[in-house]
C-alpha cells in the first residue's frame, strides 16, 4: 500500500501526475463520505478487490447516489441482491449498466479480463440453486477470476459427481452450492485436495427452516477441508474464493 | 381381566361362542395392569410384536416389577435405554438376564431364532455410531429378523459405501446410523431401490445441536425412498424395518 | 440392472432393435445433462421408479426443457410442488399435460395402471391436510400403487380412526398426514401391524411454527412402527410407500 | 378479603380475638419480610391458597429460614422441587417435615382433610410420566381437593384410555400429564366434557428437546377444552386445578 | 349410519330399546360423514359444545359444503379464522350469515341467549391484541356463556389493571390476551382467586418470534393459578373456559 | 376521573389542600378511557415522558381516534411504526400531521425544542440500518434531546469509527444501530466511557435470522459498558437514552 | 513499550512535551502482554473503570499469573464466575484474596470507598436470583457505586413492588434481575422514570430455555425505558449502570 | 484387497501395466479394514493429508485398535478431542504417544518438519479460547505447515488487533478463534487481503447458546473474505487452511 502512494507522490514530483489527479486517489483515503454512506475505496489498496454495494436494504434514491459516484470515478461497480424491479429503474436511467437477472447483479457492461491464472469452479446440487450459483460464478468473474460451472450434480444420483472427480483437483478453489440436505460439499471435499467453500441455499421446505438445515449439514460435515459462508450468499463465498486464488497466483 | 376371558374360553369351548367370534374379543383384549405400569402384551396379537420397554425414565424397583411379570408369564423381554448401573443391579438378581454394553439393552439370555427370511442391514457413517447401530441391530434380532451389519462406512471416503453398492437392493430395508452431517442416507438411498429408515445420532459437537443438524439433513433429504426415525432411536428403526419386513415376508 | 441391458444387446443383435433404439436407451446412462440440469432417466433401472422433477425452485422456462426432452422420449413425467400459474402456463403451451390444483401435480394426462398389488391407504387428520394428501395419492397412484384414501379423521373424535380399526392391516402401507399437534399417526401406530409413514404438514398456527410442531410430535411417537418424512411431503412419503410396497409385491 | 378483615376487626372489638391474635393475622398482610425474602402469608385470603416455596433455586440455609418462620406461624408449607439430599438435611433438622421422593415434594407430615368435594383426576401416558404426576398428585391433595389417579394409559394402547371413557365426565378437572409425543391430552379431551389440564413432561430424548416436542403438541391440540402449564410442572397443573375446583364447588 | 339410527329409534318406540340403552347408543354415536370431511354434530351429546369449522386451511368449496349441511340441519355453526375475502364470498352467497371482521369469525345471525349464570372476562394488554380477544369474546358468547371485556389494560401503566382488583373474582374464568412481553395474565393471577386462561398474541416484532416470547412469558409464570393456550387462540381460550364455566354451573 | 380532580383543584385554590398534597394526588394519577383503548396522559408526570402510541397492530379507525383525543387535548403525539399507507390516509385528514417515512413517524408537525443540554449519537453500521437509526433519532428529538447522528460505520473499514473516537465521550448516550453480524455496539464500546445502547437490525439474511444473530452478538458482547433492545427498536433506544440523559441533566 | 513511556515521562520532565501531548499519547496506550493473556490496564484511563477477568474459561495457572500481575502493580483485581474450588485453590495461596460465594466472585480483601455519589438499586424478583443479583451488587461497589438492594419483590405479589414506588426515582439506574418469566422489569419501568437495566436469569425449568424466556419477556417489554444484557450478566449491568453514574455524577 | 495391489505391483514390474496405469489404480485404492473401523489410509494419496481420529465417540479399546495399526504401519497418527483419562490411559500403554492437555491431541511424539513454506497465524479473542487455538495450532503444525500465534488480541480493546495490522497479509491464511460475540474475525478480515478461517468457540454463557451466538455472528459477517467452521473446530479449520497453504505452495 505505502509503495503505491509513494510511488504516487513521486510521480506527482516529478509532474508526471497533475495534483488534481493525485488529489483524486488520495481524497478516498480510506473512504468517501457522500452523506449518510461511506465509500470503501480504499478497499482496493488494503484488500485487493474493489468496493461491493449490497443492494438489498437500500432505497432506489441511495442506490443512484452510489453509481453516480463510481461512474464520476470511472470505477466499475458490483451490486448485488437487487431485484429485478429496482435494476429496472436504474437500468433505465444509466444506460452504461447491466443487469443479470439470474444472481440478481447489477454492474456496468464491461468487459471484465481475468487477471488471475488459477481457476474457480462452481457446483451446485440442484437446478434449483442456480440464482445463488450465478450470484458467485459472476461475482468471482467480476474480481478477474477464470471461472467454470458445473450444475445440478448432487448426490441423490451420485455418479453425476464421480464423473467430475478426475478434474477437481485442477482448481484453486470449488464453491459447493446445494439446498435441502446440502450433503454434496461433504461428497466433493471427500474426493478432492482442493480447498471447498461451501454455499447452504434456502431451496427447500418445511424442515429446512429457510437453508438451517443445509448450513448445518455443511458445518458439520466430517470431510474436512471445507469451510463455510451464509445461506445464500454466493457473493460471500466468490470473495473468499478470490481471496484464496489470488494467494496461489501470488497476488495476495 | 382373566377371568373374562377364562369365561369366554369356556363358552368356547361349550360351542356358545363361534371360533369367530371368540378371535374377535382377544384381539381386541388389552393389556396387564400391575399397579401403575400397565402392559400391552396383547402387542403381539395386534401388531405382531411382543411389548418392549423402555427403560429411561424408569427406577430399578419399577423394572424389576416388570421382569418379573415377564419371568412368570415365561415371555422374553427386551429392555432399551438401560445404563450399565442399573442393568448390573438387574443381573444380579435375575441370573437369566443378559446386558449388552453396546446398544444399552437387556434380555433374557435365549437364542433367538429368526423367523422371517428377509434380512435387514444396519449401516453407519462412522465407528462412534455404533451405540445408535447395535440398539437397532440387537432389537431387529429379537424381533425374529436375519440382520446383518456394515458399519463405518460414510462419506468422507466415498469408495467404502460404493463398494457396497452391489448388494444393498438385497435386503429387505436398510437401517443408515449417522451423526455429525448425517450425509449417508441420502447418498445410500440415492444408490438403491431398498426403503432407507434412516437413523439420525447425537454423535457430534457444537452446530451439531445434538443431533438436529443429522436428524434435519435426513428430513430433507432430496433422495427419496427414506423416512426417518428420532434422534439415537435405533430401536424404532429396527421396529418398523421389522413391520415392512413382515409384511414382505408374507407375515405382517 | 445388467441383465435388463444383456437383453436389449441380446435384441440388438438379433436385430429386434434398431441401433437407434438401443442408442436412445443407453445414451441416458446413467443421465441426460441438458445444460446446467441433468435428467436421471437411469433411476428407472436403479431404483425401480422414474425421474420426478421438483417444480417449486425452477423458472417456467427450465420447466418447459425439461417437457420437452421427457415428450420427446415418450416418457412420462412428474413435476411436482407447481402451483397454478406456472402450471396453467405450461398446460397451455403442452396440450398433454394436466395440472391438479390439489396436490399442485402437473403430468401428461395419461392413464395409469397399477403394477403392484399390494394397497397403500392415504388417511389424514383434518380436511385442511388435503393439498399435502393429495400429493401423496397422485404420486403414489402415479408409480403404479392402488391407492384409497380417508380423510378427515384426526383424534379430536376418535370414533372416527376406530372405525376404521379393522381394515387397516389389510394395507401394505399407511400414509398419515396431519398438522397441528400431529397426534394421529401415533394412534394409528398404535392400532396396526401395517408401517406407518408419518406426514407432518404445516396446517395451523402459532406455537405451531410451520409444521415442526406436529413433525416433533411424529418423531417422539412411542408407539413404533412410524417413521417420518418432511413437512407436507406428501411426495416423499409416497416414494418411500412404493419402495415398500414394490418389495412386497416383489418388484424391489 | 375486606369481608374477613372486618369481622376480625369485629371480633377484635368485641374482645373475642386478642390484640396479640389481631396482631399476627395483620402483621403479614401482605407479606413477611424476613431478609431477602418475602413470604406471601397474605396469598390465602387473596387468592385461596397458602404460600408454597420453590425449592429449586435455593440454599438449605434459605429454606431452614423458611421452614422456621412457618412453624413459628403454626402454618403448613409446601416446599416443591427439592432433591434427595437437601430434603435429608431438611428432615434430619425438623423432624415434623415429611419427604416424597416421588414427586420431589416437602411438607409438613400432618393429615390433610379434602375441604372440597368435586374431585381431580390425574392421569399419564407412560410410567416414566410419574414423578411429575406426582408432584401433581400430593400437590392437590394438599390444596384440599380429593384426588384420584390413573398412570400409564397412553395413546400406542389406545384400549387404556377408552376404558375410563365413562368416568372422565365424573371430574371437576383432568391434569394429564404426558411426555414424548404428548398426544394423551388431545385424546382425552375429545373424549370428555371436563376441561384438561395438560403438564407435558421432559421424559424423552433427541428431538424431544426437553419437553418441547410434548409441549407444542399440546398447545396445537385441535381438540379444544384443554389448557396447558410448563413442562414438568406438575405444581402448577394442581394450582390452577383446584381454583376451577374450588369455583365448582363455590368456594372460589 | 343413518340406517342404524332409525332401526334402533324403531326399537324404542317399539319397546325393545330401553331409554337407557338407547341413550348409551347415540352418546357414542358418531360423525357425519359429506365426503373428505366428518363434522362431528355428536359432539354436542359428548362434550357439552357444537362443533366448530377451522376456517383457515378450509377452500370456499369446501366451507360451502359445509354450511349447506348445517343449514339443513337447522344447526348453528361458528366459522373461525376466515378472512374478509371469503367471508364475503359466503355471505353474498348465504343471506342468513353474519361476518365479524374483528375476530374472523362467520356465524348465522341469530341471537344466542346465554344458558350460563357465571361470568367470563376477556382483558387485553394492549389495544393491538383487539383481534385475538374479539375471537374469544364471540366465541365464548357462541358457546351460551355471559362475557364481558376490559381491553388495553397492561402492565405498562399498572394502574389499569389494579383499578379492576376488586372485581376480579367476580368471574368463573379470566381470559387474559396479551402480546410483546405477555406479563398481564401473571399480575392479573397474583391478584385473584379467579383460574386464568393466558392467550399469548402474535402482536409485536423482532426477538417476539411471531409471539414465541409471550407464550414463554406465560408457560413460566411463577404466579399460578394460570394455563395457556396456543399463540392467538383466542377460539381455544374461549372453549376452555366454558368448559370451566359449565362445570362451574352444574351443567358440565 | 375528572370530577375527582376538578373538586382537588377546588381544594387546592381554597387552600384545603397543600400544593404537596395536591402533587401527590395527580402524580398516580392514572389513565385516560377512551374505550378499548386507555391512553396513559399521566406517563408524562409519573416517568417524565409522554404518551407515545404504537401503531403497527392499530387501524386507521383506531389512530383516528387517538389523534383527536391527543388533538383536543393540544397535547403533541409520537405514532411510531405505522405504514406509508395509512401515514397518508391520516396526513390526508390531518393537516398538522407530518409523516417522516424513513423512521416510519408520524407527528404533528411542531417545533421542538430541545430542553436537555446532554446531547445523544446514532450510529450505525451500515446504509440498510438507517430506518431504524431513524426511528431512534426522531424519537429522541420528539423527547427533548439534542441528537446527532454517524451512519454507515461498520467495522468492515474498521478507520470509518476509529475516526470518530476523540469525540465518543463528549456524549451523554450512544445508540449503535447494526444488522447483519452486530459487532460495530462491542467496537465502540470498548472505545468510550459513554454508555452504548445497542439496536440489532433485521438487515441481512439467511442465518440472520431476522435479526436474532445481531441481537445474540450484542448480548454477548464482552466490551462492557452497554445493553440491548428489541430488534428494530430505535424506538425503545431513544427512550431509554432519554431517561439517561435526564438523569444526566439533573431532570429524572 | 516501557521503554517508549519512559522517554515520552522524561521528555514531559524535560519541557519539551505539554502536558496535554502527553496525556494524548498514554490516553491510547495499550495493555501489557504476559504470555497469550494481554492485560487492558489501560482500560482506567479510556474508559473510566479498571480490567476485570473473566474467571469462568480460565485455568488455575492461567488466574495465578494474572493475579501476580496486578498484585505487583497494587492494582485490585476483580474475577467474576469463578467457582468454589478455584476459589479456594486461589485464596490458599494468596492470603489477600478474598472469595464471595454469592455472586462467585474474588477480589483482594480492601475497602472500597464509594467515589461516586448516585445511587443504583438492585432488585430481585425470587430469592432464587439471589447469585446474579449478587454479582451485579459486588461489582458495582467495585466500580466505586452506592449499592443498595432490594430482594425477592416480584409479581406473583404485587405489593411487593408497590411498596417501593415512591424510592425508586432516587436511584441513578435501577438493576432488575428476574428468571422465569421475567415480567418485573416491565412492571418497574412502568412506575419510574429511572432507566432500568434488566437481568434475565437462568433460574426457572422447562420451557425457560435456560433462562431464554425471561430474556424474550425483557427485550418485548412494552413499558420503555428499559435495556436488556445477557441471561444471568449481573456483572454486565453493574457495568452499564456504573458508566450511567458516572455520567449523572459528572464523572464520566 | 491386498492381493489385488501385489498383482498390480507384479504386473508393472513386468512392464504388463503402465507407469501411468498403475498410478491411476493406487488413486482410488481406498481403505483399511479393521473390524467395524475402515480407515482411510488412502487419504494421503486423494487429498494429501493423512486420516486423522476423531476421538470423542470412540472407546479406549477402538482407539488402542486404530493405534495398533498405525504404529504397525510406522504412520503417524493424530488423534483430536480426547480427553485426559482416555489419553492417560493409552499413553500408559503407548510409550510413544504424547499428549497435549491444551488442544486434546494425542500423536506419536515425533519432530514433524514444516514441509510447507507458507505461514498460518492462528489469533484469539480471549484467553479462554485456548483450547480450541491449540487444537488448530497443534493439528495445522501435525500438516506440515509453520505456525504462529497471537491469542487474546479481541475487539473489546481493540488497540491489540490494530498492532497486528501491518503483519496480517504476510500470512497465507488466518484462523481467528472467538467466542462471546465473536466478533474479532469480522474486523481481522477487514483489516487484510489474507483469507480468513473463522472458528467460533462455545466460550460464554447464557445467550451465548453454547456458541451458536458467535457462530451466527461470523456467518452474518459483512466483512468478505471469511468462511466459518464448526463451533469449536479448531482441527477443521487446520485441515481447511492446509489445503489452501498447500495450493499456495504449489502442492495441492
């Protein structure tokens, strides 16, 4: 971090930075306060990936004030848990955004180049896990991962998962998405050296109190090398996962 | 109560009563009344199985009450949830007792013969479920059921349960034991068209809730061809694995 | 298993199937994967029943995939937990299928006959458990069960389970559903040498808490021969009925 | 409560009642302090019962404090929940108090005359329900109600329960006292026109969670004319049937 | 079951019946069967109370069915928990029927006139917990009972309730609402001599549980002479007390 | 009620009655009967407070009637959580009401002017806490406070409340608002001397809870130094900061 | 870190450090680090109230080395939840230490002068919460309160408290530790315009859930003014009420 | 099973078999089987750390089992959660076994050199979460990784979490062990780019629920880059960072 602000200040000496521009990354040391919310730019420096808006508890109104900050900032943004409705008015007004109704993501359309080497696969046991699936295979996109899906693999017809069995070991990290039982984690880390975050969802009913269940199959499990994030939380478990593979690409 | 039915013997027998109508008073004709504790040895008419007792809740002066009245009736006994202290209480004064450590029961010492040909194979994910396992596989025995066992055998290592896979259509139903995630039956179920009463254990520690994270993975399995038993009742299981075996023997 | 596929090679060879033919039927060995979802039409010759599709978590337009692959294959299909928009959307593109609002079942419209002789009998304890019952009588009829059904017999006016005392022995399996403090099956039980399988639902309210009320209740029933399945799984229960009675019928 | 005070007042100025005898029956009105403790002397003319002392909770220096002021007072006391031990170091010191290990109860060993005459019947589902129902039992009993008991009728024999059909009507109050399932009480009141109180019990294990299975079974009955204390309390199942029995007999 | 009736009618008046055995027949005598749903008119010999139709699970279909058969039977009925949606549905349908929307409740209009000298009062914590209390109030009028109410009157400002001390034991029975905390049903018994029927209420948010945390409130009472019944049951408060009230009234 | 306190006035004005005795007398001087509903005006002597209605369970007819009591009375009112809805259906009627939509109050719309000198902070952890933080710092204005507030500093950028450190203590309360996992009260406690009242939030999913997972962080927080309220209660925070800071200023 | 306040002493000596500089730089200086247990003695200056030590989780050795510490440093030392036998193994071998059994707590045998003139109040509603309350009293005169109690005043007989209504506005903070259902926090607040800070504790049975029920009661309350802490925290309140004291005495 | 890996052997020898081939068969080549326990011996091959014993649910007899054939083996053997009785009672047997109190770990006592290059800091809240960092530190260091630590660093004096800072992201993981609130992960994370293994610990009391307060708290983190553990699984969150460390030096 001290480097690059040193780096920084000598650029700024030497004139090959205006002060206007230097002003600009150092005025969001460590955040921005655009009244009543705090910006976490300085994220990127301390913690290698870039500041994520959790979509869900803010209004329409606080959600603009957000990405005309970051479009001001020439920053791309990732937001998350937004509803089809809401990312319908924002859309309508940037044009520049994009938004992925499966994983409920909102971001400006850009391409996004994989700047790590080790890969990400995801799973998920049901066809019915896919909106928590893509919510982590496109965050982990969106942090420069390479990232690879293999869906609807659980454990009630087991062989769907022994045929990936030869290739687990090829990636930095497996994110391990299921419902109901939530026993495929235990299966996949069971099979594996590679390192598995595991995703409860709340597809299910009844006994499975909204994805309790699942996460305390996960919790429980007696596999061993697997660790777990929030019922639903896709999100949680591709910053994890990125965490992790920028370590193995030397970038940590 | 015995001299109601001495009377309607004797009608029996005088050709008063048809033979019909005499089936129909006993199997109807309840239970024993000693004081308090009131036994249903008409179980074994109605339901095929001799009474069982539960031994928990109970004192030794209680139970031995009870042993008694089985002793003079010339009837066995199966006594669950006894601890060591107590058994040993028992057996010394009823020579013909006999305590098994592992499954925490107690009979009278006599062989046993099976009396259906289906078999009933107990499971269990780890070597600490074997307590829950031996409960159901000591009380499937004295229930007159060829059993067999296979335990240790969860997922963590996958082979060891699909080595198995060739025989498990086989029996007649599987008893699957398993604590902590409580994976197996799921993976089990999802192998064979053998029912699965799946057996969740307090085996674990921490999120493991004893057992409610076992007992809810089972509950929400995605495998089908399972149902469940609460949490450490190997008795149950082995109870109504008896009654589906029954009634695939042509018995029930 | 094998000796199903021997004969259709032997058939092959003999030319009584055309390469095609044979083709269709190992290509989905041991499933279909249709992008992201993953047909287990190999169930059949595994377990002894075909694929059924959950509906709740799946989008119309996965629905729709999946029809479309089990028409063109002639098989059957089972999509369960669909309510009735969904379901009317679908009816209306695919003129075979029909949708039961009770029970939320949508199959292609076709005649069953039963395969088995044995009889399940379907009994709940207040009319407000028919949607779950109904779940179970569909689906149990669906794979090929007699099925009959009383309803509206729960233990508040307990002439009403005695009077039908008799006649449940004659049953390979009950199924009883039942919500609030889910006390029938235990009576049930306690009446018959037939396994009982035990459906909590989540009718009722309050300390209820969606159906773990009458779940808990199931699950401590002292009086054996019951095992449970999930809240207001009528499916489940309807599988694990037909496992059993697919045995004693000998088919298992 | 004005009208007693009055006519002692009366009493007193008609020389009839001492001022000494004036003087104790006021000096409690009302409550006692005697250090960090206050005993309701009072309660018997606000709510028709003596003070009763948990027992649970407190130290045998408290309850010798407590003893003694109430034999100072030539009044009897009830002491619930006091185990073995206390309760043998109690009796060793006052030889007047008087033990029952059934039932975890201390008072003083004096004859208790029934002063009301609709009578309470307790009944439990197993033999391990007693200790409860007995604390129950000896607890009414002493708040002068004549009290009858009936243990071990619970519903997997269902034949238990229907032959005291008739009689249930005979009762002021019905205290069933039920763990496990707690599916007794429904039955009973279906049965009967006499309203129920229900005591789930913490007899069980694994998914009885202490008592909460029987207890929510109990306050989801469908029956209606039943109403339900805490677990095991068996204290308060007495209390609040001798109010209603003392409304009955137009005492209350 | 019709048949059986008027055969035996036949035999009373023919004299072959005494009046006794004829009486001891139709007392046992059961439910009306109308197809998927028994509504058991023969509780009115058994239990001293009409029967009662649980709107809430119940279709338009299925309530139409059942109010034609009372209506036809000259019968009154008493619809709980129905919503405004269907109760208008019904009542455009069903001239004769009145709907409370407090209370969500569905009766014939007709007077009832009370059968009963004693009194019921309904209180309430809070003016909130109007809904759950109007439930009651209605119901126990229903049941012949003379009610009366005192609502608002919670512990917050103690003096509401202490300022209706004295009339307290006035009443057979206290039904007691209350949500949030649910502390007014203990104050109100430590007051009285007056049994106390405690209703906890779902009114409140956050750590109240959907009214999980009066119910607790309640059930751990350490005032006494109190019983509870399910979280907004204010149907089953009612039932209890005119149970009570019968009894109390030399008519139960 | 007011005949008693005209004629104490009277007394009071003639002398017959010292201004000790008279403050005596109106100081429990209770409530006010507006049928069904009992509006507690004497709050604001006997605990410096004034009444304050909640509005969630209440219907427009209800608060209709409160207002114009309070309106008569020229008396100001605070109506905490009440909807959008019935905001507008009342503002439409009142004219002096005012709606604050976050915070979810209505008022009338007056001045207040602050009579504390202590002064209170609302923090909060993140931008989706600001509702509840809202209702707090209303409430706290309505009660006399000078409030001030931090939003969106939660201890994910740990610099956003290590910033605000130096002034912690100039405050006499603070009122920490965090959802999700509820570390940010535990923070700020263990940096200040003021006390900390702690607000869980239902912001967040899943394994939230609806907030229970803040709430149990909170209270088992070992900074010391501070409690806990209901979840979303910003209401119940102010209300205790008040009496705090009154105490502080020298007015409790 | 000696070394560092050396310098900065010697440069304050010097002149060449204000004496405001300096206080600035110890205001943020840190604990001592003895091995794996770093002491916050630093805790006095930034929040007003020395360190205390958490005895429960630690071992004998662990407490030794501790108390070495602050012996060394004639600092006096406060250990909570520290039972019998530690205590005892601890105050054998150091002779100042002194053990309060009630309140399990140890400390050095010195007089603590109360340095703060506030009152706070502590009250019980049982004499069964007499440990907790003892704890919360011990401790505030630790923290240099006047501490008075006031024992075993709850509901059940509501004089009890009415007696103390006109004191308990002369308290800074009111303690109110209550088990079972913990209505007499509710019942205080209501009276007084005194912040309350109620203890939940784990004194009751059954559906208590260990003291979860008085903790739910609590955090419902309707009454205001009135904060919660953990189940049986007593020294958690007489923290919180210590930092409110210190605040009202001007020493905060 | 070992005949079959002698042919193989024999076969490769002979050049019949493959290099390739050969390795391909010794992947999958799965367990020991030693009566009852199959011990995954294989696992060292599969997923690159050896079988590790949970010694909890085990008897002292499968331990001396397992030990047997480990020591037969010259194989290491890492035993968790066994207690001093147990582990006294085999290193009695076993002179080469040695026992750590701290942690619960029995293994050969052997030197293991650090095969890994990447650095694991295990951090504690307290110092009453020893135990379980010890597990964590004592298995982690069993894996051949170097490991550090720093306990007692929790978020009450949040100065010793703050010191650590600038060293955090030289580590390739964190594990961060907290009971109580469990907050200190959430801040770690924050504070690094380095992923963190959060450990929650049943340290606490009360709400605290055994750990499942912690537990909640960390899943609900709103810091990214964390996943969760078992409450108490210090040996699962080794197992999980050797994986990652493994990767991160190239050997996973």
């Amino acid at each position: 971090m001290e480097e690059i602000l040193k780096e920084k200040i000598k650029l700024l000496k030497e004139g090959k930075l205006s002060e206007e521009e230097f002003y600009k990354i150092i005025e969001h040391f460590p955040y921005k306060d655009i009244g009543d919310i705090k910006l976490d730019f300085h994220r990127k420096f301390r913690r290698g990936l870039p500041e994520v808006i959790y979509g869900s508890g803010k209004t329409t109104e606080q959600l603009r004030k957000i990405i005309n900050k970051f479009e001001e900032l020439s920053e791309n943004v990732l937001i998350t848990r937004i509803n089809q409705e809401k990312a319908e008015e924002l859309t309508g007004e940037f044009k520049s955004l994009k938004y992925y109704p499966k994983g409920n993501i909102l971001t400006f359309d850009r391409d996004i180049k994989s700047s790590l080497e080790g890969k990400i696969l995801v799973l998920t046991a049901g066809a019915s896990d896919e909106n928590v699936a893509e919510e982590a295979f496109l965050s982990a996109k969106y942090f420069g991962n390479i990232v690879e899906k293999e869906y609807d693999v659980g454990v009630a017809c087991i062989n769907r998962i022994l045929d990936l069995r030869e290739k687990l070991n090829d990636y930095s990290v497996l994110i391990v998405v299921a419902g109901m039982e939530g026993a495929l984690p235990s299966v996949v880390a069971g099979l594996t050296s590679t390192p598995v975050i595991a995703v409860p969802t709340s597809v299910g009913y009844g006994a499975n109190l909204g994805g309790i269940a699942a996460l305390l199959s996960m919790l429980n499990s007696c596999a061993g090398g697997m660790s777990v994030v929030n019922i639903d939380n896709g999100f949680g478990a591709a910053f994890q996962a990125t965490l992790i593979n920028r370590k193995i690409c030397g970038k940590g």
